[in-house]
C-alpha cells in the first residue's frame, strides 16, 4: 500500500475510538488543560441520553445536536440522530495530554505519581473512572516537576525510552505522538480528547495528518476575552483552513467574573475589540461558551478534583455544563 506505516497503524487503532476531538489555544495559560480535563469529566458523566451541544454525540456518526431539533424531548433527539435510546451504556471518554511544555493533565484530574504499564498490545492508560481514560506524558515521568529528554524508540519494542533531565534537549516529539496515537489501549471508546501544546506547531501538523485517515471531528479552540490572544486565535483558525480541520467552535474563557456576593459580572480582562463572540460572528464559527473567572476552579483543579462536582452551582460550572450537555 502507499500509506505510510503508522498511519495505517493509527488508522486501525482509531477504528475503535467514534470521536475525535482537538483542544487547542493560540497562548499558553489561557485554560486549555482546565477545558479538556472538564470536557472529558463532563461527557463522562454524561448519560448515553446526552450529548455534547455542537459536538458529534457519542451514539451518532458524525451528528450533531444542531442538526437535530433543538427543543426536542430526549427521545425525540434519539430519534432524530438515530440515537439509540434503548441501549443505556455509559460514554466511554479517553483523554490524551500531549503537551509537552507542561504536562498539567495528571495534576489536574489527580492522578499525580501515576504510571502507565506496558499491556499486550500497547500501552494501557490511567483511569479517573471506569468510562475515563488519560495518557499523558506526564505519567512517564517520575516527578512532576522533571524535564524529559525522549530517546527515540527502540528499533522492534516500539517503546520509548525516556531520560530525566533538567534540560530538554533535542526532544522528538512527533515520536512521542506516534506512540501515544498508535500503542495506547483505549478500548472501545466515544471521545479520544486531545490536549495539545499552545500554537501550532509540527506537533499539530502531525497530529493531523496522523489522524487524517481515521477521521477528526474537528477543534475547539480556547482563548481568553484580550485581543493578544484572539489575535494568536485567528492564526489558529488559518492553520485549521489550511490543513483541512473543522472548527467546532471557540471558548472564551475567563469571561469576567461573577461577584459571588452581589451577582454582578466584572471585566477582567476588558474585550476592547469584542471578544470572542464578535470574532465569532467575523468568521462565522460557532462560539460554544463563555466560562467565568473562578478562583476556585484553580483551586480544584490544584487539588486534582472536579470542579463541575465540586461547586455544581458555580456559574463557571453551570457555564461549562451548558458547552458539553444537550439536557
Ligand atoms: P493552558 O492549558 O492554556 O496553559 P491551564 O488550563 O493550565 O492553561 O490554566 C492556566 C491556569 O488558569 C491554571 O492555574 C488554571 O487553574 C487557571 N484557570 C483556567 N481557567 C480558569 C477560570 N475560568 N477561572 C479561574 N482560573 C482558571
């Protein structure tokens, strides 16, 4: 065949993972790991009846929610996405941090310290739940605050062999990738979520083009309300038109904050162009939500906790609630 060998690899890997979906944001620091983490335990906790709003759902190929009718009762989304409401099952997520600036996944979602063991046939993942599945380079590391320095695969083993190091030096990256897309073990699963690094990079590139034949839903690109980074947004929606990939939508985050005492919203970083929404409507994408600042978001994702769990009523919550859930 003149496919290149790991792409057909990857291809058949990805045979059993329905959905894909790339995070990914113009600048560092803007809640890209919080997003994916909260969008991997939101569909998780998801029941099959739901579906992400504006995302594939999860029973469906390729449907999405605005193609069903809006205010249709549950069954009557079934119906109209050929939904199969009477098979009760849980949505199986997998969550892949492949972030190498920073890997923050494992701190994130608590499982600090963990490590992924070598299975039969590949790699198997960390599992928050049952129906949630991570890989992150940061499992291969001993230590959260350690550098890596990746040493290619072995020839045959296909296994990466990583050095820890204070300096990351000549790092192959695009290995790395390679082996997280095509030796995981995911199983059966809904949504593979992919956390990538801030910009755009080879890495993106070959992540794309890694996927290609297996087929990406699309991206959803995070972004905070400031121009300097909306300004780093429009260049990511280029790259997207340029290498094929649909955008999903965009996620303004740290939209304002909400008083907690007097309910009343403030600025904080003031969108003096507009924001998201106005940049939304220039380039005809969906913005799919608009989160708040919340200290305690920060706080819960230090302790390694939901925050969707941990304060359901927070408008942040309710705010990312409403991105990921149809009800
Ligand atoms: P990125 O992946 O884009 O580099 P992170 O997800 O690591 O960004 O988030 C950067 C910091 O901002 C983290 O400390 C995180 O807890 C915090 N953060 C993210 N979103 C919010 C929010 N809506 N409110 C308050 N803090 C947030």
């Amino acid at each position: 065949s003149d496919v290149p060998e790991p792409i057909e690899e990857i291809r058949q890997k990805m045979t059993s993972v329905k959905h894909k979906i790339l995070v990914l944001s113009g600048k560092g620091g803007v809640g890209k790991s919080t997003f994916s983490a909260h969008l991997a335990y939101a569909l998780a906790s998801d029941g099959s009846k739901e579906k992400a709003r504006g995302l594939p759902g999860p029973g469906s190929d390729g449907d999405t929610l605005s193609q069903c009718t809006r205010d249709s009762s549950i069954d009557l989304v079934s119906a109209n996405c050929g939904y199969n409401s009477a098979v009760i099952r849980q949505t199986v997520v997998a969550l892949l941090d492949v972030d190498i600036c920073g890997p923050s996944i494992p701190r994130i979602l608590g499982l600090d310290g963990e490590q992924v063991h070598q299975s039969g046939s590949g790699w198997s993942p960390v599992y928050v739940e049952d129906n949630l599945a991570v890989m992150s380079i940061g499992f291969l590391l001993s230590s959260p605050d350690d550098a890596v320095i990746w040493r290619g695969p072995k020839k045959n083993g296909g296994f990466l062999h990583c050095f820890m190091s204070h300096t990351v030096a000549d790092v192959p990256q695009i290995s790395m990738i390679k082996q997280f897309l095509r030796d995981v073990d995911w199983g059966e699963v809904d949504y593979l979520i992919v956390d990538t690094p801030p910009g755009t990079s080879d890495e993106h590139l070959s992540i794309v083009q890694y996927l290609s034949s297996a087929g990406i839903d699309g991206a959803v690109i995070i972004t905070t309300p400031q121009e300097v980074s909306l300004q780093d947004v429009r260049k990511e929606i280029r790259f997207c038109k340029k290498v094929k990939l649909p955008v999903l939508g965009v996620i303004e985050n740290m939209s304002g904050f909400v008083c907690p005492k007097c309910k009343n919203t403030s600025q904080i970083f003031p969108p003096t162009t507009g924001g998201a929404q106005r940049m939304c409507e220039e380039l005809d994408l969906p913005l799919l939500g608009k989160i708040p600042l919340d200290p305690r978001i920060g706080k819960s994702c230090d302790e390694g906790k939901s925050f969707l769990s941990d304060v359901p009523d927070s408008p942040a919550a309710v705010a990312y609630q409403s991105i990921v859930l149809s009800k």
